[in-house]
C-alpha cells in the first residue's frame, strides 16, 4: 500500500474487520480493516446507513471508492461510494488475499523434494503420516506463520518451512557434522501446531487451544499422535532429536517453552528459523513503507527502509 | 545431619556420589557423598587403597566410622573405618533411604480417595489409566519431586501431590467458584512426566529425554498418550483444562513453558504448587541446618534456621 | 456492566471522572467515566451546554438516559438526557456504590472472630489497638484493596482481609509447623498503610505520602506508632516475625520492597496474599467481560472469560 | 505553557510538526505542534483551506489567536484566527526558540575558561582542533543535548557540557585522586558525535548517520579524525582514558555502548553526567506542569512537581 | 596489603574468621582471616595442637611470623610462629583496626558542623534528638558503611556521611533550586538503621532484624521514634521529604526499597551516594591491588588498577 | 584431551598458566596448566625445588611424564617427571600450538579469493588497506577468535572469519535482495579490533586498550584510520553500512554495543555469527567431552556431547 495523500482508490477489498461508532454529531460511522493483494488499510465510512450496516460485514467482498487521507501518521482510505461485489465482478476471493511471493503450487513441489531426500525412515514417515491427512495438509500450505509480523499472508508458513528447507540445504556443506534429516524434519513440522493454533488462513485468530496449549506443544502433540498412527516410538532417538529442535527453538528469543538447545542440530535450527523470520519481517516492513525510516512494534526500533 | 564439630559418627550409609583425587602428597583418597534417613554428608577416605577403590562404588551400602570435621563451612566425614554392610547386619535398604515423613502406603490410599471424589468421568479416567501402568505407578510412588532442594527424598512427589491435594481440598471452599476436579487432576498428574525424566528413586539424575524434552511436556506427551488408549479426545474441554494448569505453572516462576495461566484453576493450581514447594525447601534446609541463619542456593539468600 | 451496542441505558450513576473537550465542529462535548454497582462505563455528552458544565462534576450523582455505542472496542455510552438526581429520587449513595461481595458488616464480624481467636497477646494487642481509632477502623473498612485490578471497590480491602483470614485458617492444618498468629496478624495489617496511601474509599487517589513513601513503609510506621501506644517494644521477636511478612510480601512480585522472605510464615503469606489478589483480579475481569477473551493489563495476556 | 482551560492565546510560533486528518464531518483539519520560548503546545485548526494548507506548512512562523482546551489531559490550542508572520511583526526566529538558562554567549565564554585551565597538553589541543572547525563548534553551541527529556532546547548541549565542567569543579576537592583534565575533557567531548546524529538545532531530528552509528561511536570517530589532524597518537593513555569515559557512561543505565566504567575518572563522570541529565528532566517537567503530580514518560512515574 | 610472594611478615593482627580442617594427611590445620591496618590477610596455620586451637579463637589479638605465598592467585599466609598478645606488646586495640582515612575526632567534628548549618529546626531537631542517644551516637561512629566492598572500615560510615555533606555543600551552588536541609539529613541519616542491622564495629555481622527488616526500613523506624520523642508529626512535609529520599535511594541500582526517586532532592541524593559508595570501593580495591588488573566481585568486572 | 583416570602421558606441552603454592605438609607445589594440539590440561607439580621454579615459566616448552587423575570432575596431570625442552627434542612451537582445523595458508587463500569477488571498488579498498599492513596481517591471521569458549586456538579468528565468508556465499542466493558486498566486508572487519585487544595468538590476554575501549569500537577505529588512508570518505553509505553490521551484531546477545540491527544486511551478519560462534563453541565442547552430558559455562547448561 503505497500511496499518496489525497490519491483516489478505486479497488476491490476482502473486511478483516469492523466496528460501529457514533461521532461527534451523533450520526453513526464505520472503522474497518480493508485487504487485497497490496497489504491492508484502514477505512472510515461516516453516516452509514441502517442498510450498509446489514451487508457491510466482516469478511464481506466489496468494491470501494475513496480518498487516501493521513490520520497519527497512518494512512485511512475515506469511503465515498461502497457496494458488495457482484458475478459480474468475475473476482475470484484468491485475487483478494496477500500471498506468499512464489505461488504456493510451486512451493508444494519444493516441499516434496525436501522430503524425499530425507534419508532417514522415521523422520519421514512421520512427516508423510501427518501431511497425509487432508485438513493438516490443506491448513499447513494456506495458513500464515504468524498473526503479524513475518510471513503473515495467505500460505506463509508453506513459503516459510521451504525458505528454512533451502538455506539449510545450501548450509549444511559448511558444516558436514549436522545430521541433515533432523533439521530438514525440523524445518518442516516445528510450527505444524499452528494448524490448530491459528483459526483460518486468510483472517487468522487464535483457536482456545492455541492460546491455552500454544503451539509449541500442539506441534509435539500432533508428532506424537503422527507417531502412535505409524507406529513409530515416541522415545525413538530421532524423534527426541527432532522434538528438541521443536522445543528449544523458542527459549532465547521468547522464553516461552521447555529447554535450551543443547545439540549442534538444534542451535543451528534455532538461529536460521530466526534468521528467516526477522529478516522476511524486514522485507514486509520495507514493502509497506513510504519513509526513509520506519518503526517496528516487532523490532522496537525504526527501521532502514530507505530505497536506493 | 545435625552433627557437631568432633563428634563420632558409627552409621549405615548409602554411596551416592564418589570421586577418586590425589593429595598433596602424592597418595590417592575418595570424596564421597554419604546418605541415609538423617541426611546427605560428605566425607573423605584418605590414602585409600586398590583393594577399597574397587568395591567402595557409587550404591554400594556401608558401615562407617568417622569424626564430623568442618570444611568451607560445610560438615565433612574424616572416615577412619569403613567396609560394606554383610548379612549379619540385617539392613533393609528402605531403612538407609531419606523418605517422606508420612509412610508411603498411608500416601497412596490417600491418594486413592483424592482420585475417587473426582466427578469428571474423562478426568477421573484418565488418571486411572495412567496409573494402572505398574511401571508407571510405581515409579510415581517412588521419585523425589525434584533432584534438589525441595521434596528430594524417596517418594517426595507422592508426598508433594498428597498435600497439594489437601491444599486444594481445605480452600476450595473460600473460592467456590473453582472447577474442584481439574485442578485435583493437575495435582496429580503435573509432574507425571518426572517418571520419564528422573532416573531413579534412589539416586536419581536426568535422563537423556529428561534433558532433551524436558518434564513439562513429557508429562503432556504421557496424559496424551493415556487419553488415546482410554480413547478420550485430546481437545477434550477437561483435557486442555488440565493441560493448560500443567503448562502455566512453569511459567512465572522459571519462564520454561508455553503459556501464562489464563484460567483461574491454573492461577489456584500453579500460586498452591510454588507454595508447597517452598514451604518443603525451606524444612529441608531447617532439617539440616545447626546455625541460626543458613544460606539457600534454592532461594538465593539466606534463611532464618533458628530453632525456639 | 454487560450491555450490548445499540442498548438503552437509564439509571443512576456517580460522576468518577470528567473532562471537557472541543469536538471537531466547534461545540464542546463532556468525556465522563460514570460509576454504579455493576461497574465502570465511559460516557459522553456532546454540544455540552455551559449550565450542564456547572452542576456535571466529580462526584456528581446524576441520573442518565443514553445509548451504548463501541469505540475502540470499548463500551461507551452516548448520553441523551442527563440531571442530577433529586431527594424524590430517593437514592442513597451506598447504592451506587460498587461493593465487596458480602456485606460490610458480616465482614466486620468475621474480621473480628479472627482477632479474637489470635492466642498472642502482642499481636491481639498491637491489631486491637490500631483498630480501637475511629479513622483507621472506618478507612480500613471502606477502601478498595487497590485503585485498580484487583478488589478495586467499596470495602474491597476489608473482603480481601477476612478472604486471606479464612485461606490462612483452612490451609494451616496442611501445615501445622507455621505460626498461625503471626499469619493472622499479617492478613489484618498487611494493607494498613493504604488507610493513608489512598484518599477516599469511593474515589481512590495516591496521597502524597502514599507516593512518596509507599504503602508498605506506611504500614511499618502505622504498626510502630501503634505499637508505641500500646506499649509493646518493637524489637518484640513476634513483631519482627509480622514485619518482616509484611515487607518480603512484595519482593519476589513487584521488587519494590526490602527483603525476601526468609521465613516459613513469611512464605506463606506472600504465596497466598498473591494467590487471593489474582483470582480476584480474574473475577473482576470475567464479570466486566463479553466475550470469550479478555486482555487483561494486570496480567499482560488475554484471560480466558468464557461462560458455559 | 501553563495555560488554563478556557484561556485565550495570541503569540507567535514557530511549526514543529503538522498533520491534515479528514473529521467526522468529511472537512479537512490540520493537527499541529507550536512552539515558543514558552514550551510546546499541540493546536487544532478546524475547516482548513486549500490556501492555508499550502502557506501553514513545518517551519512555519505564525501569528496564532486561539482558545486552550483539554483533549485526554492534554493542553491543545483551538485556533480561530491564524496568519505568517510579516516584517512589519519585527520577530527574530530567536526570540521564538525555547532556549537555554542562561544565554549561549555567556556559556560559551564559561566553556572556554574551562578549556584555558586543562594542563594536558594533549587534551587540550584535541578538544580545540575539534571546535577550531566552524560546523563543529557551531552545532555543538546551538543543538540540544537530546530530542526530548533532557537539555531538550536550543544551546541545551552547551548548557549542559558547561554545568558538568561546574559540577566536577566543585565536587574534585573532595576526591584529589582523580584527574581533572581527563574529567573536564569528557565533560566537553562525550556528546560531540551529536553533531553529527541530530539534523538541527531547532527541530531536531536524527541523521542516518545517528541512527546506524549512534552517537556515541560518533563521538569516538570525531575525536579520533581531530587526533589524526592533531597529530596526536590514539593510543596515547590520556586519549585512552577520555574515550573509556565516554564508552562507559552509556553501559549501566541504557546498556548501549562497549565497556563498563574501570577507572575512577569514568565512574565519576558516568554519575555526573546522569545527575545532571535526571535534575533538568525534573526541571523540564516541572515546568511544564500545572498538577501536583505528572506523569514523566523518561522516569517511567508520576513525580511530584508541587510548587509551595 | 601489599606483600610479595615469599615476602616474610612479623606482625600482629585481630583474628577476623576461623575454622578448623583436617589435612591430607590427617593432622588438623586452622584457616583463618587476619586483620590489621593495612587490610586483610587470609592464613593457614599447619599441625594445629589442641593448646592452639583453646586460645586462638575468633575476636583473639596476637603475633604472628610468617611467609606469603600465593593460592588460587590470592595471598595467603604461611603462619610459622603465632602467640597471643601480652601487656608487654603495649598493642592498642584501635591499632589494629582498619579506619576511615580521617581521624574519627576530626570527622565528629566536621559532621556537627554540618548539623549546624541545617536551617530546619524540624531536621536539625530530629538529628540531634537521634545523635543525643550514646549508643546511637557510639554505633554510628565507628561501624562501617557495608560489611564488604565500600568504607567497609571503622568509623567506615561516618567518613561516608561527611564526605556526602561535603559533596552536598559543593554542588549545591550549581543546582540553588535543591532544598539544602533535606539532603543534608539525608546524608546524616540514611544509614542509621545499619546502628541496629550492623552487630560490630569491628567484626561487623547482619543482626537478626538486619536480615528480617532490612536496614532501609530500620532507618525509617528510628527516625519515626525520634520524631515521637521530639514531639515532631511524622507527616511534616520536610520529614516525609526527609523519608522519600532514603526509601527511594535503594531502587534503582538494588531494587530493595519501595520508591523511586519523584522530588529533585531525591534525585540528588540518589546519585551522590551512589558516586562516593563506587568511587571509594575503587580506592579500596587499587589499595590491596597489585596487578595492573583487579578483578572486583562488586563492580563484576576487572578494574584498571594501575599505579603510575 | 581424551585421556582416562589412571592413563599415562609423556608429551610435549606449552606452559600457559602457573601459580605457586604451599601444600598441606608445607612443602610448595606448582599449579599448572598445560597445552599443546590436543587440547589444554591442568596438572600439579608436587615438591617442586627452588631450581624447577626457576625454569618452569609461563611459555616455557616442556616434556611432561605423568598420570592422569580427577579431581572435581575434571582432568588433572600429576606430574612425575619434567624438563624444558632441548634442541635433540626437534619441536616446532607450531607443532604445540592447538590450531584451526584447516591449514592457515589454505584459510588465507580462501579469503583473498573472497576479498577479489568484492565488487565495491570502496570495500575491496578498504579491506586491502587494513590487510596490507604487516602487522595488522600477521595477528589477524593468527589470533584466536575469543580467549575461551568458541574458536580459541592459533589462527581461530581466521577460520571463523573464512567459515563466515562460506555461510554467506551459499546463502545468499536464497536472500537476493541482500547485499553481498557488505556482509562479506563485515565477515572479514567485524572482529579486526581484537588485533589490538588481544595480546598475542597462542596466550592471549586483553590489552589495556581491549579492556577500556573494547574490541567493537577498536575495530571502528582501524577502519576509520584505514579510510582515512585509503582516501575514503567516513560518511560513504557502504562505509557506514559496514560499520552498522559491526556496531549492531553485539546487540542482542551481549548488549554491549551502540544500536540494533536496523537494515537486512545487519540482521543477517548478527545470526550467522552467532550461529558460527555457537556451533564452533558446541564443537570445542564436544572434542574435550569424555561424558554424554557436559555443563558448558558459555551455555550455562549442559549439553548432549554423546558420541554414537
């Protein structure tokens, strides 16, 4: 979303969100979230009628019509003219969506090779017992990695877990006493928990057992049933090793889950999953920016997004 | 160990830790650790010989002759005479082990009734599950509830989940607004995941998933694997209940899990924990304790030992 | 306060806070946070007219008619009618009030049930003698147990009291090496020093010597004062015991004070004082909630509100 | 600015910031910080025009008429009238700088007596071919000594250097030991890399430079390139000493630079710097302040800015 | 202390710490700490007799004749020759004694001065009254600042007291807005309640309620009393100013005491005391230091510690 | 060193560190640690003579003949037998030195070939500039990257810096946005000012420089001189760019340095950094181990060393 104050915006919108107000004079308004394929933008619509409010709904399709103003240093598209999409649109709500850079057919490709070049049986077993599954397999390659942040579009995960699968790949010749597979295996299931922790892949929130369980331990979880299903044994060495790559990712940065990493393979996951992270939130900042510098509520700091 | 400086210690004792080093001049000596009911003790066996060094092991039970000296301001045992207990001493190993202060079968039926006045079928089964296992309920009737400082005796986390459920049970009342059988079922499986990750009753040490997955979620990984063969849905609303107590209580106190408490069980559950912890600590630390104040590494400063 | 948006409200309320702004056409408009027993609603009253400005202050008891409109997520109601409320209206101003769960006076007599039951006559002595003053006995019955978050009401301090006294008396069986009366004593005066921290029980503010010196301090200095009158030397072992729980009460949560808690009883108390302020804030939290999360600012995460 | 609600301002300011924001009505209005030798002071100009918007733009000096309102506890300036200044105003932008204490002439003369009374010739030399430079001494004699809190006006850097030099005058007699010149050096020198992070004196805002470098490693590159021209060694022990000072002033309170302080010439100018720093933030609040106590953003508390 | 390796030392000193071991080869030895003016000195005396070991008791004065040798890169002496003093040794006690830098008489005499020109009759009041009480007056003037690290000497805390006074009586002029008399008695006062945590002068040790209530606290308390006694109300706005400084002095850099620092006189205080406890527990470390390099347990770092 | 308990040795070693001591019999003994390829070793020297402690220096090259003991869980060599070495004993000090796993000439022509696929004329420069000098050259080539814990052997900061240059040539091409030549020039200059902090490649002390300025801003300040060689502008953005890299990668982990990382080229520097710096350390770790689990103070906690 780059544009300018004061430019017209004429485009078609999926609501993440809403809310009713009343303003100074009495008359009733709308706040919304808007989002298509250029990133989002918030959205006044002032003296909204009884009708608008009936149809205008979160996750409504619309075509809007507005002005881009600046409000606390944000852009606010004012709506003037505003109507749900009809057939004759021809809008297809994939068009709508922010997505993964590289499309997520090729992606799921990718992934596959990954995984065929696991050498070890157990480790993938496990992953094809669980990518087996229809709704693990539909959720993982749609939903992003994360609410905000980094890889929060529409198949960010899958796009995530194959960027993690390709700097390993090219890492690992510097570094030939890593056991591939753990990491590759790693790669691939440490946010699998996110499946049942985030509700829907294009207007993602938090299910109870995300915010109750998280998804660190709903990924070991899901290994586990995976496990129990393929009649691998949980204690089995690679399966530790796998899990603990799981487990202690998150220990420096967040402090939220069990142990530190304490083999080769799991501080070398750790730094790369973060690596990937910070630096996909670097671009996705860049992307949106209109400034030399920009703040990050992740980074909690401004941010260089100068561009040459 | 209440020992005075000087004073003559003749005792049976169990070897829990030794070490072989060569003293100043040039003859070889043991450093042991020394334990029984009354206590831990180190103690040296100066210019030790072949003969002694190859029976005088880690678990072997001996009778012992020696002066208390002190070192570092730390008791030490001068062993003067020392051999391994025969059959004619007629000691029971149970007689050497620093137990709970109330028996152990007492523990259990206690245990058992706390068990059947849960009213949630699923909760109630899945404890019973768990516990049917032998190798599972002896284990858990068996281990300290931790290696140091608090409840670190045979059969410590038996006697740590009977008084939590004792805690729960007497203030339940105050906060009826509780749910009484998840946090009971939280008493008593929370630390289930101890029985995969401690070694030994005896002398325990971490073992390699103790390590690598940590207890937290050992325990979660074993109540998983009970509820699939007692055939109750892991997203059970009892089940995450219960999980997400067994999850938040790390949390506040050593920021190794998941999640923060987010229901008021798992604020009961995990303040009533630390509090029983605490308490055990510092009665240990009074137990062993001959001076009016004795510094805690647990708690970092020193406690106030003295005894009207 | 569990209104749904587009609601009619009309009822009686004190005026908690007030500010005067100019709206964007020009015309002033009031914010106010009204007050009544079942909560806190911000409120406005826009094209406010300049005799309303006169009678609307601080304080104010007021009769209301308005609509509830959200914004920001918030509840907030659009006041179409407002007076002050007459003698017909025969409103007394308890009845506004947010309370304590229980009535004042059953706490006032189970508060001194527990004093009567202290064997220590030190402690009975140096309680009874703060308690004989009017203005403490009255402030110490009125006040909330904080300004915010946790038993944030009418007389919340004084449930908070008798709750913790009934904790200490269920749970000390469990425990029967601890002290009761230091622990009784710790519960009655812990919180003294807000009878000089907080200003009003009403309308609760910092006083200066609140800010400046803190209400734990406070709390020693009144216990001192009281026990001069009464007395009894400060150095007295069993006054050390009740001050020393007093101070490590706030170490380990708010590092705010002076020691940790080096003894069993301080222990104790500081794990149940935490215990019953938490769940308190919880239920405060589940009972302004509507919907199935609520982020808390106490607890810095969202809190599980749901309802079955 | 100590203004009360209601009153009417008609000055002269200079624009420090400005925003357009579409009202609730559909008008456009601008959103304004004013600035005078009085303070700041954040402005509303309702219903603007095309032509205003083109003339009232950042930097701006203009002639306000307008009414003081509160707006969430904040002062806010409801413009009626507004227009550029001409000649015919006879204002000198100085006069509209919120400045310094004392005047910049007077410190500058205080500043270079200190500089007279250095014995090392080496220190001496550095700190004059560093303000031997126009731009250098320039910048260093008008920009303040931070972007808010502290110093935060125009010759504020100078007014502070100047007021370190008086403290470690007064205070050195107590503590012979240490070295004056090294002392009075990092006083003149440990902020001069501001000069190069912040823009301008009057709207001061960080360079790229400031922001990728910071100023404190700006400081060490200043000084390093004025002893190459000096041609005086880096590695000499009294250069040394000054930037170990200046390295570690930042360590123990923002943790942002290199080394902890290790010599007594850095403790002490480490807890000079801060004091002086934390009495004008004070200073700065309380001026500001109409309330007895406001809340400060630097100390993260409400401080008590009582006027007797 | 700053003899070298192999040196040999004659001798006497004050036994400061003793205990007792058995050697290798299993004759008894003492360790003990010594103690003169010229700092402290760890020994050990070999082959220890039962005769020695009745007289050579902890607080016992003797002669000693011995080598310094080095372990684990600290000194040691090699005691060879040890006997108690006698009447003919014609040893003073207070010769012995590790003191302040300036004769105690002449640091009475300057603090009484300062007392003097306190203009508050409320302050210099409530510092007299305290002072009036010998053995307030007694403690105050020979214990030692801290048991370790900082004026951990005789008469260590008044030196403290008097330099504070004089680094007050010298800045002040710089900042005339600071209210003298309250820094003044914070200085004098801030530290009294170490009279009652502080055991000794000598062989200083926490008391019980020096652990139980902190000596912050304590020093509030006793300042309560003395104003009770000198009929003075504890909320007289100079004594709460007084009190706000000295609980709020412990915030920032121990996290121990209540209030951070909300009046510029606070503030002040806060940073002075802070400046003299560091720089003189750097002088005490370049005192016994003789490598260029010293690494210190308070500061957590090596200091430089070169002698030119 | 993966010596057993009772093992001999008869090895050629370098003496780093020595400390003499009085023993329990009173005789002295040396204290001292011993290393040469295989890693470092401490051992005693029991009665040593006054002529032995003449020759048996820090640095000396000596033949050792010993057996290997434990004492506190760690290795000690009880020597039996010792002399310096003589010229029959043909031994290369390099032959002593424990060194990077990769020859040194075949490091330093891996990195010229990295230096010649620099693009930027400016970076390329700067870099051969610096290299160019003699002495700057040899240490950076010979150094350690660290004194303990990762890349601490002869030539450690070379291989560090070459396994660097590696990471990022085969990552790169994952990230084609980055910009290659700035990372490769922080690979290379990121750690240059050790050159000037660490004293010398096979014992390696920090300088006086290295511990008042610190090694991140020494290697800022050869840079800037390096320019100002060069001809090259301090201010050119490749050039702050570079130093950004440099000055932000201590950020997060030991929060020691100016600013976080705020461009991409940073964020990537500081996590492949790390990632070298902890799977070098995880790799010493491993090499030394003779256990499954061995604690690591740079870790600070134990981690899996197990050898399938």
């Amino acid at each position: 979303m780059n544009k300018q104050e004061g430019e017209r915006v004429v485009d078609y919108f999926i609501v993440k969100d809403r809310e009713t107000s009343v303003a100074a004079n009495g008359s009733e308004y709308l706040s919304l979230t808007l989002s298509n394929k250029s990133g989002s933008l918030r959205a006044k619509l002032w003296d909204v009628t009884e009708k608008q409010k009936e149809w205008l709904l979160k996750r409504a399709i619309i075509k809007v019509d507005g002005l881009i103003t600046f409000f606390r240093e944000q852009r606010q598209l004012n709506i003037q003219r505003v109507r749900l999409v009809t057939e004759e649109d021809e809008i297809d709500i994939n068009e709508l969506v922010n997505q993964a850079f590289i499309p997520r057919e090729e992606l799921w490709q990718e992934l596959r090779m990954f995984i065929d070049e696991i050498d070890s049986e157990t480790l993938r077993e496990i992953i094809k017992t669980l990518l087996r599954k229809k709704e693990i397999r539909e959720k993982l390659t749609t939903i992003p990695a994360a609410k905000m942040y980094h890889h929060a579009y529409y198949a960010g995960l899958l796009e995530h877990i194959v960027t993690l699968c390709h700097v390993t790949a090219q890492v690992l010749p510097v570094y030939p006493h890593l056991n591939k597979d753990v990491i590759i295996a790693s790669c691939i299931l440490h946010d699998i928990g996110k499946t049942k922790a985030l509700s829907d892949p294009v207007i993602p929130d938090y299910t109870t057992s995300g915010e109750l369980i998280g998804h660190v331990v709903l990924s070991i979880e899901m290994i586990l049933e995976g496990a129990i299903e393929a009649g691998i044994s949980t204690d089995h060495h690679e399966m530790v090793a796998l899990k603990h790559c799981i487990l202690s990712n998150y220990r420096q940065n967040y402090q939220t889950s069990g142990v530190g990493s304490k083999t080769a393979e799991a501080i070398f996951f750790q730094h790369i999953n973060q690596l990937d992270n910070e630096l996909n939130a670097f671009f996705m900042i860049g992307n949106e920016a209109c400034e030399e510098w920009t703040f990050s509520p992740m980074f909690k700091r401004k941010m260089y997004t100068y561009r040459k």
